[in-house]
C-alpha cells in the first residue's frame, strides 16, 4: 500500500515573489486502495513520507491552501513538510509570509497565520447527506500554472464517506486534479468547504481522498471566522464569500 506526498516542488528564484512561482519536478501522492472495512490508509503516513523527504537545494515545496478567516489559511500537513519559511501568493492579495499555527500530522492539516486580512474566507458546509455522483468542485494551483495566475477550476464528484484506520473521517472524490493541489478546499454547490484534498488512491489516480470537514480538530473548526450559516442562500453570505468568486479566498503555498 503506497504512501506518498502530493505535493510540487519548484525551483527557487529572484526571492519569495509570484514571478518566481515557476513549477519543476512532482510526485504522486497515494493513500493506499480502499479496503472491505471503507477504511483507507492512516493520514499520518502521508505527513510522515513526506516529513522523510528532502526538499533539494535551491527548490521549494508548493501546495494550496485557503482562508477560513481573515488571517487563518487552512491547508494539508505534508505540504508543510520539511520547510522551515512560508509564503502564500494571492491573485488578489499578492505575496506574504505566513507562520504555522498548528500541524495536526493524525489529519494531515495544518493552519497557517497572516498578518494581513483577507476580505474573502470559506466557510463549513452543514453536515448533510450527500449523494453519489453529486457534483462538487476543486479550486488549487497546478505545479505548472503561470505565475500570478488564479486557482484553476477541477470538476470533481462524490464518491462515499470513508475514514482512515485510525478512524478520522474522509470523503472519496473523483476528480483528474495534478500535484500541487494538495491542500485545496473540496466546495459544495453553495461554495462552502466539504473537505481538503491530502491525496489518492493508488488504485486510480482519479480516486481522490479529502480530509472531510468533520474529520477536523475542534481547534482547527473554531479557527473558521464566524460568518453566516453556510446552509443561508448565497446572497446572505455576499459579504465575506462576494457570491459565486470562491477561488479568491484560495491562495498558493510554497515553503523552504
């Protein structure tokens, strides 16, 4: 059952801005095959390959991540792993350098602190039924994106509620998404969070595995900024979420 860090890793240049977000080698994350139990392989063991993993000379690690406050950004674990200096990028924001707040290696998230405010964050999705085949969306930024450029779109479908050995709650999704978007946020048709990319199956490469929002610490749930209920029709939220533009709350990672 192979276990391995999805996340890019780019070459270093000119300092930490976004024309130096040039994208270079990746690997391919894979959080073993589904077993009869519905169970999938510890998240722990993402983080801790990717912890194992030496980040070359003159390269950075890159991922996504995105804001659940004005200065809170939510992201994966193992896409911290290794680094010691953190950057965010934003379309909307420009660069920043950013601090860890907390790395829960039994989830694989983590949340990082800005010291700017963001006017754009997501929020929770209520805990509802979903339904195979239902339609999701995944916002990141492509280990060869250009620089500067905004998180791309993924479609992306609900597959199944599953939870890892240790019993932390996942969601299967299938979606064609490439390293470099471990850490996005996994959104319902109301733009709220439903889950946070960490990997694959390495059965299909297209048999993505999302931290689910309930599978998060109490510490990390409180860490979302207090907003109107992500239930409320989409009109009601305009104020932290302006309706329809998630990808503006989602920013680029890149650590050393």
């Amino acid at each position: 059952m192979a276990v391995g860090p999805d996340r890019a890793v780019s070459r270093r240049g000119g300092g930490w801005t976004a024309a130096a977000f040039a994208a270079a080698l990746a690997s391919t994350a894979e959080v073993g095959t589904t077993e009869a139990s519905g169970t999938v392989a510890p998240l722990s063991s993402v983080v801790r390959t990717a912890d194992r993993s030496v980040i070359p000379e003159g390269m950075s690690a890159l991922g996504t991540g995105f804001f659940i406050a004005p200065d809170r950004i939510l992201t994966s674990a193992h896409v911290l792993a290794g680094c010691g200096v953190f950057v965010v990028a934003s379309p909307i924001m420009g660069v920043m350098p950013a601090a860890v707040v907390r790395r829960e290696v039994t989830r694989d998230s983590a949340v990082l602190s800005v010291d700017r405010s963001s006017p754009f964050f997501l929020a929770r999705a209520p805990t509802t039924p979903r339904r195979q085949g239902q339609s999701l969306r995944v916002f990141g930024f492509p280990e060869k994106g250009s620089a500067g450029s905004p998180p791309v779109s993924y479609p992306a479908w609900y597959e199944s509620d599953l939870a890892d050995r240790n019993g932390i709650p996942v969601i299967a999704v299938r979606a064609a998404i490439p390293p470099g978007v471990s850490g996005a946020p996994v959104l319902d048709s109301t733009d709220a969070v439903v889950g946070v990319i960490v990997g694959r199956l390495d059965s299909d490469p297209q048999n993505v595995i999302a931290l689910s929002t309930e599978g998060l610490s109490p510490k990390t749930v409180k860490d979302f900024a207090s907003a109107p209920a992500a239930q409320q029709p989409k009109a009601n939220r305009a104020t932290f979420l302006r309706s329809g533009e998630p990808q503006n709350a989602v920013v680029q990672i890149r650590c050393r």
